[in-house]
C-alpha cells in the first residue's frame, strides 16, 4: 500500500513539472540504469565520463539529488571539488609559476648604481629609483644590489614619527685640519623637511659668534617658535639675550644626552660618513667648501626616508619616457645623481 501512495504522489508530481525537467530526469535515470547494465559485479564501475555528467548536472539541474541513486550526492560534490583542483593545477602548470622577473637592465642599472656609490644602502638606491620612474620593491633591490665587504653606512630613519613643525636644532662638531688644528661647524637644522637653514665653520666660537649666526639664520619673519639645544658653555648669556630677542623658546636637552637631539646629530653623522670621512680639510675655506658641496646634494638630490624617499627640496619624478638615464657627480664623485634627458 505504501509503495502504491508513493507511485501515486511522484506521478502527480511530475505532472506539474516543466518537459525540460522531465527530458533530464529520464536521461538520468537512464544513464543510471546503463551503469548497472555495465557489469555483474556487487561493486559499481563509475568511469570519469559518469562523474563528469553528474558534474554537469548538478550545476545545471536544480533537482539532481533526487534522480541520483547510484552514489550519494556528498559523492558527487567531492568529484566537483577534484575536478576544480584538478583544472586549477593544470592552468597553473601552463604559465610560468611566481611573480615576474626583473628585466635585465633593472638589474644592471641597480648593480652600476651600487657600484658607483658604495655608501649607499638599499633604501637609498629604492628612493633613487623610484625617481627615475622604476617601480621596484625595495625588496628586489636589496637582493641585487653589490654586497661591498664593509657594509654601507646607516641611513635616515624615523626617530620621532609626531615632530614639531615649529622646532629647529642648533648643534656644533668638529674637523681636524691637515695642520692638526681643530675646526668648529655650527649647524641650523629645521626638523619639517630637514633643511639646513644655517651653517658656518670658525676656528675660535664664542657665544657672541653664536648669537650673530642665530641672527643669520632666522630674518625677519622665519624665526621658529622652539630652539633644541645642549647644554654646552658656548652657548651663554648673549645667545641666550639674542634668542629672548627674537622670541624664540629655548628647550634644553637633558646632560649628556646627545640621543635626545636625534635629527641634527643624525645630520652631523651623514656629514662625516658620506663626505668629511673621505677627504683631508686643508684650512677654513676649505671645510667651507665641502660642507657647502655636501649640502647642496642634500637638498636637492639625497632621498630621505623620513621624507617619503623625497628630497628636502623636493625632487620630481622622470618617468621612462623623457629618455635615457644619466649619471651627474656629486660631492667630488662620492655620489651620483640620476636624471633622464633625450637621447
């Protein structure tokens, strides 16, 4: 009686279905009927020509699971699950595998950079780079970039990420000279884009030589609201008259506390590394001259980290379409700038 309500509800059933779907439920059954006609064995053959039907009918036939009777409908999703595997390491195994290459000239020209200019590191040759235009990660340059036997010096970092637009670091160091003399270089630094403002050499500073480099500095209406200073002795009483003058609060750093003066003091060490470490000063005029030199290729061609791979100046991009590459000396050939101009 049971078998008999059953016959009765699918016939009804299927009266109220669309031809289409009956076409495909016929073919199912058939299909189903044909695998067991195959063989006598308990066991059912199910070739890769049956998966892929039912394959296809799953992603075509909303009601599959109900004609299926052979296999389990969990059987049949899994086949599709292997089936995507399967084209997906066959599409892949087609191409080549990974990221692309770097392109032979990127390569050399990152090796005929770091050979010209061993001081550099490689966010240092990534900044200059980016500004011919090259986009490279700073990773690909570190992997092909020489190796020199003494590792290059330290570039900028980031000491303080939140730094006061209004503030500037005075500080002073010394050069001995080809006599054995001592020389004095008293730096002006801005703390927003890093720019020397002021410098000078002299052999014999006092506070009131300090004071009237402060007067040189800041004209008129660019006076800082904050001057960050040490405590040394040069800087007395006048200085300190001259900086109430111009309205100019002074923050002191703790005693021997050189790290609290991060930028000016990471200035001095990229002086001495890249430029007075590599050369004998004769006289004043001549620490005038290189300081000057140095200062210069700051500005205007030396990326910095904490600018963005920027300049201080601000240096614009030369894309690959204004032409070839060029190399300009800088600073006596210790370093080079990069530009691109028409063949």
């Amino acid at each position: 009686m049971r078998d008999v309500l059953i016959s009765l509800l699918a016939g009804l059933t299927s009266t109220l279905r669309t031809r289409a779907s009956l076409q495909v439920e016929i073919l199912a059954l058939r299909h189903q009927l044909a695998v067991l006609q195959r063989t006598k064995r308990r066991r059912i053959p199910i070739r890769s020509a049956d998966r892929l039907l039912w394959i296809a009918l799953s992603r075509l036939w909303p009601e599959w699971r109900r004609a299926l009777l052979l296999v389990k409908p969990a059987t049949v999703i899994g086949w599709h699950r292997r089936g995507f595997r399967f084209y997906w390491r066959w599409e892949g195994s087609r191409g080549r595998i990974g990221r692309p290459g770097t392109s032979k000239k990127v390569r050399a020209l990152i090796r005929e950079m770091s050979s010209a200019n061993v001081l550099w590191g490689a966010p240092r040759l990534h900044g200059e780079l980016l500004k011919l235009g090259i986009e490279v990660s700073q990773v690909t340059v570190a992997k092909y970039r020489l190796k020199h036997c003494k590792p290059p010096s330290q570039t900028w970092r980031t000491f303080l990420e939140n730094h006061v637009r209004q503030l500037v670091s005075v500080d002073f160091f010394v050069v001995p000279t080809l006599s054995f003399r001592i020389l004095y270089v008293f730096l002006v630094l801005d703390h927003e884009r890093r720019c020397v403002v002021h410098f000078s050499v002299t052999e014999h500073p006092t506070t009131e030589w300090t004071a009237a480099q402060l007067m040189q500095a800041f004209p008129w209406d660019t006076v800082p609201r904050y001057l960050l200073r040490d405590r040394d002795r040069i800087y007395g009483d006048t200085f300190r008259s001259q900086a109430a003058s111009m309205e100019i609060m002074e923050v002191l750093i703790a005693p021997r506390s050189p790290w609290q003066l991060p930028y000016v003091e990471r200035l001095i060490g990229s002086i001495r590394r890249e430029c007075l470490d590599h050369v004998i000063v004769v006289n004043e005029r001549s620490l005038q001259r290189h300081v000057a030199r140095f200062l210069d290729y700051y500005h205007g061609s030396r990326s910095h980290l904490s600018l963005g791979k920027d300049t201080p100046d601000g240096r614009a991009v030369e894309p690959p379409s204004l032409g070839r590459i060029f190399a300009v000396p800088k600073v006596g050939g210790l370093h080079h700038r990069y530009g691109r101009r028409a063949a």
